[in-house]
C-alpha cells in the first residue's frame, strides 16, 4: 500500500526525471539563447542571415552536396541497426561507423571555423579518409595564404595529412 508521502516522492520523482531527460535532449544552442535577452537574440539572428546570404553559391552548393551524401550514409546505416536479421557484428560496425561520420563532419565544422577567425576567410572543409579538401571563397589566390590555410589544419591532425586548397569566388 502507497501512503501520501510515497506517492509525493513518486510524483516529484518522476518529474524531475522527465524535466532532466527534455533538457538532455534539447539541443544546445536553445539552451544557449533562452539564456541570452530577446535583444542579443534577435542580433544573432540578424547576424547569421546575412552571414549565409554573403556565403557564395560555390560554397552552398558543396555544403548541400556532403549533407546529402552524409545522411545517405546515415540513414543506409540505420538500416543496417534496425534490422532484426543483421547479426550483432554488423549492428556494431554500423553504429561504430556512424560515430566516425559524426566525428568527422564535427571535426570539419571546427576546421571551417578556425579558418574563419584565423584567416577571416568563408570556406568548405570535405575529410575523406586522410585526404582533405579545403575551398576557399576568395578572389585572392595566393600561395602565401593557401600554405597558412594547410598549417591551420595540419595542426589539428597527429599524424600527417594530404591537404589540398582551392580558391573560388
């Protein structure tokens, strides 16, 4: 038999647990700008229009082109995880082959980011295996600055990388 005070413990318990698992989930960026005034919010939003306005069509287009090709991959792989006829191995390789996308494309978002507050340049970053891509949107070509663009990247690298840069505008 449940007294009154079980039932509050139970009751508030089971709250919090609801309360903790939406705030796990949610992404991080709401959680970020609940925290900020409607004022620094509308500013950022101003801000990343005419950021992805400024960004060229080049750019766009290859941006489009690997997420399609990224959640192709991810979604063949969710095939493979909710299969019930897939052996256990293959659910394993799947899965672990997602997290490598995932690192992947996270580890090209950092990379188009300290591009562009080192170099103040807009560019694409594509990782394929230890190849890497870097395009470049700058009517500048310059070897100069295309050898400090693959500096910038070989240093997030251990081990040596093939790193190639294009400049489109």
């Amino acid at each position: 038999m449940i007294n009154k005070r079980g039932m509050w413990f139970l009751t508030l318990f089971s709250l919090i647990l609801v309360l903790s698992v939406y705030y796990i989930t949610m992404p991080s960026e709401l959680l970020m700008t609940a925290n900020n005034s409607k004022e620094e919010t509308k500013e950022t939003a101003k801000v990343s229009a005419t950021t992805e306005e400024s960004e060229s069509a080049e750019l766009v287009a290859l941006r489009v082109e690997s997420e399609e090709q990224l959640l192709d991959e991810i979604n063949e792989l969710k095939t493979v995880l909710t299969n019930a006829k897939a052996s256990s191995e293959e659910k394993n390789k799947a899965f672990e082959k997602m997290q490598a996308l995932n690192q992947t494309r996270g580890t090209e978002e950092s990379l188009e980011k300290k591009i562009k507050s080192q170099h103040k340049l807009k560019a694409f970053v594509k990782i394929n295996g230890s190849d890497i891509t870097v395009v470049v949107d700058s009517t500048k070509h310059d070897k100069s600055l295309a050898n400090k663009i693959m500096r910038t990247v070989q240093n997030e690298f251990k081990e040596h990388v093939s790193i190639s840069v294009k400049f489109q505008k």
